[in-house]
C-alpha cells in the first residue's frame, strides 16, 4: 500500500510537508485524501482540518497542473517527431503508421485508423490501422456519406460519437455497422484529411467504450491528420517526378526544374523543422520563407490583413492572389491567428505557392503552442500572486523560489495596481479579454505577477527608487486603455518593500489600490491613473458604501450657492475662497495671490457672506467649507448645483 513517509505527528504539525511529499512520490488522486482522514481520526481541531483541506486542494491542483503539462510536452514531442519523420520521408507508409501510432498512443484509444479516397471507386477504404483486430473490419469500405467516416469526408468536417451504432446523426449500413461490432468500437473520432480545399481521407481515433472526446484531442487528432496529408502530398510530389524522369527524356529542362522544386520544398521543408525544434517564433518562420522564394513575407496579426484575401484564404486552405500580393491565412479550426503575405510576386509557381502555405500551417503550430505555455505561465503567475494575498503566512523560501522561476524577485520594492474598465456600463467581455491579455503582457515583460480578483485585474510590479506611484499609475492607465480599447481606470498603493519577507503587506497594498480605484470612479475620472497618497484621508471619505454620493451631497450643501453663482454670472468667489483660505485668511495676501485690488477681495468675501450665511467663517464652518473646496478641486462633478 503507498505510504508518504510522514509520522501522524508530521501531518498534523505540517500538512503541506505530506502533500508535497505525494507530490513528489507521483501518488495517485486517492492518496491525497489519506492525510485529511488521519487528522479527523486523531481528532483535530476545525482550524487544523481546514488548513489540511486547503493544502489538499493546492497540491491536487499542482498535480493536475503536472499531469497536464507532462500531456501537452508529450503532445508537443509527437508532432515534432512527426515533423522530423516527414523531412527525411523515404516511406509514405511507414510515417503514415507512425502517426496513426502517435495517435492511438496520445489519445489513449484502443484503436486509431486511416482511410483514403479511391477517385476511381467513388468511396474511400482503409489504408493503415492500429489496435485492429477484425480482418472484416480492416477492409471495410466506406462510400460518400456512409458511416461516420463517410460523413466527414463529404463535409470536411470532425464528427465525434461516443455511441456509434447508437448515433442517428449517421447513415448506417449492414457492412459498416457489422464491421464496427466486430472490432467492438463504441466511441469513434474522425478527422478531415485535407489538401487544399479537396477531402482525400479521415484519420480516425475509437475506443471500445463510451466516452467523449473534447476540443483539445480533436484538435490534436487534426494535427496528426495534417501531417498526414502532407506525407501523402509529399509521396504524390515524387511519384510525379519519378514517372516524368522515367517517361519524358525529352523534356530533361522540365524535369531539371521539377527536381530543382522538389529540392527547394524538401529544403524549407528542413529548414522548418529545424526553426520549430529551436523554438523559433512566427516573423522566423517568415524570414525563413523570404530566403527561401526570395521575397518580402511578413507575419500579419489578425486584424491587420485584407479581411477579404485572409477569409477566402482559410476558407480554401490555399494561398491566394490579392493585387500583386499572395496571402496565406494562419488558422487552427474555425479561428483565424494571422496570415503571411508575399509582396510583389503575382508569378509565383505551384512549389513555392505551396511552400508558402506550408509556412502558414507551421506558424499556426507555433503559434497555439506559444499561446499554450504563454496560458500555463501566466496560470503560474497568477496563482503566485493569490498566494501572497491571501496566504500571509506562507514561507518567504518557497515564494522566493516560485518567484526566481518566473523572474521575478519578491526581494525587493514592488507596487501593487488594481485596473478595471473605466465604463461599467459598457464593459465587454471583449474589453475585458483585451485588458486582460495587456495586463499578462505587462506582468510577463515587467518582471511582475498578475491576476483577475473581484472583478479588477491585479497587477505586482517592480518599484525603483527613482520610480513614482503615481507617475507608474498614469502610465499603466494608459498602456491598458490603449490595448483594452477603452478607458481604463487605475489605482496604485505605496511601494511594498521587500513582498516575499512579508506577504501580508501585499494585501494591505491590495486593498489600498482597490481604495484608490474606488475614489477615481467616486470622483467621476474613470480612465485616470493615481495613487493613494493623491488622496490622503479624503479616500476615507470617498470609498465608504456611498462614498461618492455623500461626497456630491455635502458638497453641494456646504458651498452649492456660491458654485451656482459662480456659474451663472461668471465670476470668481470659489477661486477667491480658496485663495482667501490658503493665504491664513489674509484679505491682503489674497489680493496679491489673486492680482486684484483689496477692495475686490473684500467685495466677493461680502459676497460669499450673504451667500453662505453671516457665520461662514467660524471655526467650524470654515472647516466643512476647506474641505468642500479641496473635494470640488479634485472633481468639479461632486458640486454645482443647489437645487
């Protein structure tokens, strides 16, 4: 039976030590579970099985995390050996087995197969199988629109069941459906095989259980079947160029030509797979390609493309001609990534035409899986800076080492901002997946951590010594609006010295950065950046549950007849007052503050009088009046108006 090799004493004094423990010894789920059991036996407090609880729950979520990262390297590993296979292709059947191993092996099926179209039958019939065990069913014949199988190839489309003869969606017939319970398969998954725009057969995956196959594997089988389609496109190109050097002696320049494209496509074929084991990234791919056809290629986000050349690009799968220029989408499924565009080369022949869209599918490779690490990094990230806000006891150690492998050094000053959308009322999930993504960018590229927490995005950035809050705060509203699309609101805290040594003030700062946020939208400048020292114990006054209002109504209440009057006739008494204030009160110092005769100030001073009342300047007056002043200064929206 597994044992995690902790006392009962160790895992009541220090139950993370047995989850990490599990961790490490690659435990089963169930044994996660063992702790929190002998804490209830040994009969523990309620505080101490919560933590038990919790460090449960944080470890299974790292094993889950593992265990899914280990699938994605694995995923990742058998594409490229696919790759590796086709850039020395000598045997069409031997890499076609060796994908419909990968696959049956990466899905976890009981059997993976592939069938091809026959032009001349009109149907399609099996061509490699592995985990097969019917002779009837290993030479099945399935005709258009027959079967499973039969559908996919008629409407280029994946379908996935996980009860076959079951399944309505499907036309079932005596020789497919026998040989099908024969294999004993329940569940099937099959995929297009695609050239261009034309089905030339389906990769399929099945298992003789139910069971349901979601959008990652299909999208994995999908890449297989690709590889596929390539290693089949690829034998087609050489069996042209044997049968030309075997019946055209006549035409030795044609065949030197068809050779020397052959050659070009096998080099950028090379060159490829050489950039995607390197880890190369999309504007490589480019450059590689320019070298290669001897062009100008660039990589287009996209947005930035002609919508009309990318969609009938994605659309067909080939390369298209817009003007003088060709487009290649880049796409993975229904969702377009980019494209790749060759200028000025109307003339291009087949060879390179296909190189070019050979390019787009590998920058649509790299692109998912530079997206896929970016998510599993930022997942990290995320889950760092949570633990600092709501687990101040953890040991600064382990946030030191978790944080080195992100770059990032929690032992020195950082600041803490929360940014939302300015807008409530027009906030789009788009908006919202915009801001985030610059957040993320901004943590990544910062040396920072960032996560989404009541409904803000949270960022932890480095704080230097010539660095200002509020300066940072201004910057990072407008960065994140620009990206977002919208105006962005943010509030910044005081530096935190040293996050790792004391967690706890991490989400002090949080909540001092949520504060200033909350002042902002009181003050009416939603899409402003600031900190919490522009404040000072006004954010008190402003972020209680009607801040704002009650702001606005004293107000107006304290000094709303001289905002009024102000208003209507044009004149200068808020103005006054101020400077009256500022200058102790001092008729003769204002004036010389405001540039006028004495006999003015003391003109508009009657003035307010006779507005605010005989008894405006007491102590206690004159103190609700100052403040009302400082919170009309801060924003003119709080006050006018009486009425």
């Amino acid at each position: 039976m597994f044992s995690d090799g902790l006392s009962s004493d160790d895992h009541c004094e220090n139950p993370s030590a047995a989850y990490l423990a599990l961790l490490a010894d690659g435990a089963p789920a169930e044994a996660y579970e063992r702790p929190v059991l002998r804490a209830r036996a040994d009969g523990e407090p309620p505080a101490r099985l919560a933590a038990v609880e919790h460090a449960k729950h944080l470890a299974l979520r790292v094993r889950a995390e593992l265990e899914d990262r280990r699938r994605r390297e694995a995923e990742l590993s058998a594409l490229i050996a696919t790759a590796h296979d086709l850039a020395g292709l000598r045997d069409v059947d031997a890499v076609l087995r060796a994908i419909v191993r990968r696959a049956r092996s990466l899905l976890g099926t009981d059997a993976a197969y592939l069938t091809l179209h026959d032009a001349v039958a009109g149907d399609t019939y099996m061509r490699v199988t592995d985990g097969s065990v019917s002779a009837r069913f290993q030479e099945l014949r399935l005709g258009m629109g027959e079967g499973l199988g039969g559908l996919v190839a008629q409407t280029a489309r994946p379908y996935a069941t996980d009860g076959y003869l079951d399944d309505p969606r499907f036309r079932h017939t005596t020789v497919i459906d026998s040989g099908v319970r024969d294999e004993g398969l329940v569940a099937i998954l099959g995929v297009p095989l695609q050239l261009g725009s034309g089905v030339i057969g389906v990769l399929f995956a099945a298992d003789r259980r139910s069971r349901v196959f979601d959008r990652q594997q299909i999208a994995l089988l999908a890449s297989f079947a690709a590889h596929a389609a390539i290693a089949i496109d690829t034998a087609n190109l050489l069996a042209e160029t044997r049968s030309a050097l075997a019946g055209l002696e006549a035409a030795n320049a044609i065949i030197r030509d068809r050779s020397a494209a052959v050659e070009r496509a096998a080099d950028i074929h090379d060159r490829l797979t050489e950039l995607v084991l390197r880890g190369g990234g999309v504007h490589d791919v480019a450059a590689t390609v320019a070298e290669v056809i001897d062009g100008r290629v660039e990589f287009l986000e996209p947005d930035d493309g002609p919508a009309s050349a990318v969609e009938r690009s994605r659309a067909e799968g080939r390369a298209v001609l817009e003007g003088d220029h060709w487009i290649a989408a880049v796409s993975a499924g229904d969702e377009l990534l980019g494209a790749l565009r060759l200028r000025d080369r109307p003339g291009l022949d087949p060879v390179d035409r296909r190189t070019l869209e050979r390019a787009a599918m590998v920058t649509s490779l790299l692109q998912l899986a530079r997206r896929s690490a970016d998510e599993a990094e930022q997942r990290v990230r995320g889950e760092l800076l949570d633990e600092l806000l709501d687990a101040s006891e953890r040991a600064p150690r382990l946030l030191r080492e978790r944080a080195v492998r992100l770059h990032a050094d929690l032992d020195t000053p950082h600041l803490v901002l929360a940014a939302r959308i300015a807008d409530e009322r027009a906030d789009a999930p788009a908006d919202r997946q915009r801001l985030w993504s610059a957040v993320s960018h901004l943590a990544a590229t910062g040396h920072g951590l960032a996560v989404t927490r009541d409904g803000s995005a949270v960022l932890l950035l480095p704080h230097g010594p010539c660095d200002s809050p509020t300066t940072t705060a201004r910057n990072t509203a407008r960065r994140l609006g620009a990206a977002a699309h919208a105006p962005v609101t943010v509030g910044a805290s005081t530096p935190v010295p040293a996050p790792a040594a004391r967690p706890a003030d991490v989400a002090t700062a949080y909540a001092e950065a949520r504060r200033c946020l909350d002042v902002l939208h009181a003050l009416g400048r939603g899409g402003e950046g600031a900190a919490a020292d522009d404040f000072g114990f006004l954010g008190l006054l402003l972020t209680g549950p009607r801040g704002g209002s009650h702001a606005g109504e004293f107000v107006t209440r304290t000094i709303g007849p001289v905002v009024d009057y102000d208003a209507r006739r044009g004149t200068a008494l808020i103005a006054t007052l101020d400077a009256y204030f500022a200058s102790g009160m001092s008729p003769v110092r204002t004036k010389d503050a405001l540039h006028v005769h004495v006999n003015t100030v003391a003109q508009r001073l009657d003035r307010v009088g006779r507005l605010l009342g005989a008894d405006w300047q007491s102590p206690a007056r004159t103190l609700e009046i100052q403040l009302a002043l400082r919170l009309h200064g801060l924003s003119p929206a709080l006050g006018g108006g009486s009425g």
